[in-house]
C-alpha cells in the first residue's frame, strides 16, 4: 500500500474513531446525569480515572482549570480547547497521523489541522522528525512539537491505534450506505483485500474498513475516475452518514459496550469531569462548517533524510486568520 494510500486510511480512522469517542462519553455522561439510581441494562458506573492508562496516569497536558464559581466555569468552557489526535503506526513506538482540533464551545466552530508525520522539529537539542517524538517523550513531547509549530495549546490528547475500528462499527450494528461501483482490489503483501458490490448496504466493520481504504482496482481502469479526489469523497460521505445515523440517544444501550472497546484501544488525558463541561457544546457543532488545514510547507531532504518543512509564516498566518485563541 503507498504511503498517500496509508496515511489517508489512518486519517479517516482517526476521524471516526474521534467521533464514536465523543459519542460513546456523551452516552455514559447521559447515563449519569439521567439515571438517579435507576438502572440501564448492564451499564456500570464509570470510574472516571479508568480513562487513562492506570499504569502510566497522565494529567492534561495544559488542563482547564475548574472554579467553584458559575460564572468562572462558564468562562472557562467557553474557551477555545485544543485537542491533540495521535493515530500510532503498527509498531505503536511512531505517530503515523497527528491532527489537531481546534474547538470554539462558543459556536460550535470546529478547525481540524493535520501535521505531516515527517515534519521537522527540534527536540531536546537535536533535529528529529515530529513522528518520533511520541516514543522519545510520550504525548508530552509531541504535544511540545504541536506546540512549537502552531504556537497553540494543546490541552488534551488522544492516542489511538485501529484495531478497535471494526469492532466499534459493528458494536453499532453497522452503518448504511450507498456503495456506489463495484470495488475489488488484491494486495497479497499487505494482506488487503477489498471486494465490495455496488448499492445500497449496511457495512459491518469489516466492510467499512474496505471502504475507506479503497482508492484503485486490481485493473488499471477501476477505481476512482478522479483518483484520491474521488476517494475523498467517499470517505466524507461515509463519515456523515455514519454521525447521522449513530450520534443519536437510542444508542445509549451501547454505551457500556463501546466504553470498554474505547478503553483497550485508546489512551487519553480526557476525563468524566471535561466531558461534562463540554459534552453539550460538542453536540452543537455544525459538521457541515468544520474546516480542515494541512500546516503549509514544503519537502526537502537533508543529509539522505526526508522532511517536512513547516513554512513558519504561512503557518502563523493561517492560524491568525482562522483558528480560535
């Protein structure tokens, strides 16, 4: 599979998975705040610590602080929060996709910035690219690389890898969707096989993945007419019909399920307490006005290395112009 190929497929995956994420606290917060001793099928309590790893707890890495005063704790939700999405490669030591969200709870305004894997960076008095730093420093020093390119905070974070991707899908017992050609396509190395029939179907997670991989055919005249456009497409499609059809409370009979799916297959900074400040700001957000970003620059190679050079200027314009201080 090409890199472009790769890195578009983690991408998506990392999208999807954020949002299953938001969804499945949204639904144990509304089994908190509804149920007043009242009891939802298997559904337990939620330790709020259980969200991050017991072995290696990690605080927020610029946490919100929280005021006894109304006025002070609205204050502070209404502040723009900035969240770091880390998609790690299969030998998890690596950070294959680095997106920021950037999150006005004012308006619901959503930017995402996605970082190039090998963008240049300085780290602890070397040059390293930003990909490394997760398995230099952990989440703290990668958030010190985002940190260092966009001159924004980055108050919480969210490590994933993708083999909860299939089982969170079909844990929401699929989703519908319009396949819209045949789509067959074989690679034996990479053991990706893709054979899905054109029309309207609901996708377990098995066939979801497929989906989101697929870019071309095993003949060179299959696939997307307008290549990695086409995918794109697609993909947003798929990603929308999957909000529409799954953000909504009659899964709240899920919730313990996809707890515990979340639970083995992310680490996060994020606990109970910030959900509850901004669970019903991020339901207000417009997905048809989020905006994505890719931090501007150019590649080059350096002593026989590939880099990603983040154009400084370009990237503090952009986030002057649109992303929420």
């Amino acid at each position: 599979m090409d890199m472009h190929l790769r890195t578009r497929m983690l991408v998506v995956c990392v999208t999807i998975s954020f949002i299953l994420f938001v969804s499945g606290l949204s639904c144990l917060i509304l089994i908190n705040e509804s149920s007043n001793n009242k009891h939802y099928g298997n559904t337990s309590p939620v330790d709020p610590e259980s969200l991050s790893n017991p072995e290696n707890p990690i605080n927020p890495v610029n946490p919100i602080k929280t005021e006894n005063s109304d006025e002070d704790a609205n204050t502070q939700t209404d502040a723009p929060v900035n969240l770091l999405i880390i998609g790690l490669d299969g030998e998890e030591v690596r950070s294959d996709v680095i997106v920021l969200l950037n999150f006005n709870p004012k308006n619901g305004g959503l930017n995402i910035l996605s970082v190039a894997r090998d963008t240049r960076v300085r780290a602890r008095g070397r040059i390293e690219k930003i990909n490394a730093l997760i398995g230099m420093g952990g989440e703290k020093l990668l958030a010190k690389g985002i940190e260092q390119l966009t001159g924004l905070t980055v108050n919480y974070y969210i490590t994933l890898n993708f083999e909860g991707f299939r089982k969170m899908i079909n844990t929401l017992d699929g989703v519908e969707f319009e396949i819209p050609f045949d789509m067959d396509y074989d690679d034996p190395e990479q053991n990706l096989h893709i054979h899905l029939h054109k029309g309207f179907q609901t996708l377990d997670g098995n066939k979801a993945e497929q989906l989101v991989r697929y870019r071309k055919g095993n003949r060179p005249e299959q696939g997307y007419i307008d290549g990695d456009i086409g995918r794109i497409k697609v993909q947003q499609k798929f990603m929308k019909a999957l909000i529409e059809q799954k953000v909504r409370f009659k899964y709240l009979s899920k919730a313990d399920d996809i707890f515990h799916i979340l639970k083995k297959h992310m680490k996060t900074n994020i606990e109970i307490g910030d959900l509850n400040r901004y669970v019903r700001c991020i339901r207000n957000i417009s997905y048809d006005s989020v905006k994505s970003y890719t931090v501007p620059g150019d590649s080059a190679v350096i002593d026989d290395l590939w880099f990603f050079i983040c154009d400084k200027v370009k990237t503090r314009e952009l986030i002057e112009k649109y992303f929420y201080r």
